[in-house]
C-alpha cells in the first residue's frame, strides 16, 4: 500500500473514531433527556394517586380524574398491597402484563398487543416499548407497590431513526474524511514526489543536477541536503572513474602498440621454431584483444565527455556497404552470408565517423557471435520522420533478463562464450552512446529460433539543420 493511502486511512479513521465518540456522547444525551422528562412525568402521577389513596378510606380505590395531570387510561396502573392484592389497575392492564422488576426503580419493556385490541402506537409487528416507573409508599403501617408504566413507541421509533440519522452522518463524514484526507496527503507528500522525479532524472550522464531546497527548513529540506550531498560524491566517484579508465588506457596504447610491433617482427622471422611461434602467436592474440579493449575505452570514455557532434550530411546507406566490403574477407571466411535491403533516401546529417563506428560494431557483433554457416541481415528503411536500421544474425538465443542488460558497460550473456569470440562487452555500450548523441534510439530483441536483431532509429535531419 502506499504512503499516501497509508496516511488517507490513519486520518479518516482518526476523524471517524472522534466523530462516533463526539456523536455517541450527544446522541446519549438527546435520548437521556426524554427519559429524564418521562420518568419525572410518571414519578409526579405515582406521588398524586398516592396522595389520593391517602385521602380514601376503604379497600377499593376510586380516583378522581380531575386531579390529576393526565388521564389514568393513557398509562398502565397497578396498585397492589403488601399481600400482592390489587388495589387499583387502569384499563391498559387489560390487554398486557408488565412484570415488576424489584431491582430496579425505572426500566424500559417491550410487550406485544394487536391493533386491533387497541391502538398505542405499536409498530409493524404490534410491538409497542413501554417506560415503567415502580414506586413505594407505606400509609397507616402497610407497604404498597405501585407500577406505572407509559407507552413510548413513537418515541422509540424516533430514537432509532435518531440513530440511522447519526450512522448517515457518520458514514458522509468517513467519506468527507476519505476525500480530505486523500488531498492533504496529497499536499503532504508533494515534496517528496518531486524529489523523487528530480532522483529519477539525475543519472551518471547528468549528476551536476540537484534537488532544489525549499525555504522552510524541515525533514524533507534535511533529506534534499544530504541526497544533493550523496550526488556530489557520487559525480566526484565517476569523474574519478572515468579520467582513469582513459589516463590508464591511453598510458597502455603506446607500450601494447610497441609490443604488437616487435612481435610482428618476430613471427616474420623464418628461422624460429615451431614452439615459440606458437606461443608467440598465441601472446600476439591476447595483445591485440587488449589492443581492441583499450581503444574501446578511450573511445567510450571520449563520448561520455562528448556533448556535440561534427555533422555532415551522411548516406547510410554508402557508409553500411563501406563497412561491409572492410569485412568481405572475414566473412568470406567465416562462411557467412550477408543480405542488404535498403528502401528510400538514408541520408541524415550525423557525424560521419561515429555513424561508422556505430555500424562497424553492430556489423561486427552481428558476425562475431553467429553460427557457423549462419546469415547477417542488414536492412535501411526511411520512414516518415526517421532512419530505421536493423542488423540480424543467426547467433544464440538470450533471455530477456540478459537482453535488458546488453547495452551496459563490460555485460557479457556468457563471459566463456565472450572470452573465444574475443568480446570486451563494451561494443553495444558505445554503440548506445553514439546513438543517444545523435538524438536516436538502440534496442535488441532475440527469438527462440536463433534470430537476434539490433534495431536503430535515427531522427531524420538535413546538414541545413
């Protein structure tokens, strides 16, 4: 789950649990209050009809409807003597019973009595919610017992509508809380989404960037501090890096170049024996694989630092044969056929030298790492607004794990395999480079029948550009 939604929910719940104990304690209240009213109404009639038996004489009890506040027939009477001998009953008694509950002074109960016996509000299943109030009183020496009880259905139903009211409130504040919530953390986390686009963008091509800080100097300005910190040391690392690949390289090109010559002189030599000639021959390949790695370097650390380009306006097409007939020997004797198609104009205006270099890699690549009477297929399309150029050989296939990492610096599919073709790793590396400079796009796809294609497409622009 994510932060942002992380933080919706611990605010919405939080403005939930205090909206439900703010609405608990004003619903209790509001159906307090009714109940206090009640209870003092059928306390006040209990004292008057004692006072009216007060003033009787004789065992039945007649009241005097005129005295008192409401008519007996709207509530349920029973008077009762210590023996348990009814003295009084009103006419609700008629038609249920209201147990009397000795523990308690005041209590609600629930009896059902059909409508068509008489109505009192009851409800859809002829349920209707009494309030029973039970009083004591002892006149001349004898106890009695007197259970008054009040029909409150209607307000029964209007506290639970009371409730569904605050349940709806409850739920549009959740979701008035949900919306809220989910813009404010929206606001709170928008620093840190532009930090992290701003992380997203810097890379080792563009590590002089930095996070811009904000005037407020809270966590997040403390965080922007030490990630444009970590950037600085991480540009200083590759700077480092790279000026001693190139100072370590270009130091190594003159002594292996030098090495190559006199070993060349020696294998010329007729009067050598067959077992030095062999290791000779054998050392002479390893330094021209070192040859071949150390120009690789300069030449990828020589565009890494390269922004521009000399542009001229190239043919694609001329350069693809040029590079082709340099390599008509070795395919002749690799016994590997190549086919060319090119459809429309291939002119662009590119920097002559790296466009070759680009092509004599993927050509070499293409030728390199192919089976044995396999084929290269070189194909140049002109397209609406770009160059569309494919390489394909019939080499092994690679999984897409390895295919995603191609084009990174030193990244061999099988460091064995690379070692006997004499791969360094760093021929895509450059070839990426020299079309990033060009303002293109290089990717690689490989199929499971053992047909891997480089494709290259280069923004068509004219030296007048």
């Amino acid at each position: 789950m994510k932060i942002r939604w992380k933080i919706t929910l611990w605010i919405s719940f939080t403005i939930l649990i205090a909206a439900i104990i703010f609405s608990t304690f004003v619903f209790l209240e509001m159906i307090e209050q009714p109940y206090y009213l009640i209870d003092a109404e059928l306390k006040n009639m209990a004292r008057i009809l004692f006072d009216e038996y007060r003033n009787q004489s004789g065992p039945a009890l007649v009241f005097n409807e005129k005295s008192l506040p409401n008519p007996p027939d709207n509530y349920w009477i029973k008077l009762t003597d210590s023996a348990g001998k009814t003295l009084y009953s009103s006419t609700l008694t008629q038609y249920t019973d209201i147990p009397l509950l000795q523990a308690r002074r005041s209590y609600n109960i629930e009896n059902t009595i059909p409508r068509e016996r008489i109505s009192i509000g009851q409800d859809a299943h002829d349920e209707v919610m009494f309030r029973v109030r039970v009083a004591k009183a002892q006149i001349n020496d004898h106890d009695y017992t007197l259970v008054i009880a009040k029909p409150i259905e209607e307000l029964e139903e209007e506290m639970l509508e009371l409730f569904r009211e605050f349940g709806a409130i409850l739920a549009t504040i959740f979701i008035c809380g949900l919306l809220f919530s989910y813009k404010l953390a929206g606001r709170i986390l928008q620093p840190i989404v532009t930090i992290n686009k701003l992380v997203k963008e810097i890379s080792e091509k563009s590590l002089d960037q930095r996070i811009p800080l904000n005037k407020s100097k809270d966590e997040l300005y403390s965080l922007s501090v030490s990630l444009n910190q970590m950037f600085d040391r991480l540009r200083n690392s590759f700077i480092k890096q790279k000026d001693f690949i190139a100072s370590a390289s270009h130091e190594l090109k003159s002594p292996i170049s030098l090495l190559l010559l006199s070993q060349e002189e020696m294998l010329q030599k007729k009067s050598l024996p067959d077992s030095i000639r062999a290791d000779l021959t054998s050392q002479h390949n390893s330094l021209q694989r070192m040859n071949r790695l150390i120009r690789n370097l300069l030449d990828l650390s020589s565009l890494e630092h390269q922004t521009g380009l000399d542009r001229s306006e190239v043919n694609i097409a001329d350069l693809l044969d040029e590079v082709l007939e340099d390599y008509a020997d070795f395919l002749s004797a690799s016994s590997i056929t190549v086919q060319s198609h090119y459809h429309g104009d291939l002119c662009i205006a590119g920097d002559r030298e790296k466009l070759r270099r680009l092509l004599i890699n993927l050509i070499d690549n293409a030728i390199r790492y192919n089976k044995q009477y396999g084929q290269v297929s070189v194909k140049g399309v002109r397209e609406a607004d770009r160059i569309c150029l494919s390489v394909a050989n019939t080499g092994f296939y690679i999984d897409d794990y390895d295919v995603k990492q191609l084009f990174e610096q030193f990244y061999r599919v099988e460091k064995s395999r690379s070692v006997k073709f004499g791969g360094s790793g760093l021929g895509l590396a450059i070839a990426k480079r020299i079309v990033e400079l060009h303002e293109g796009n290089i990717s690689f796809s490989s199929e499971k029948k053992g047909l891997n294609t480089v494709t290259v497409n280069l923004p068509i622009k004219h030296f007048s550009d």
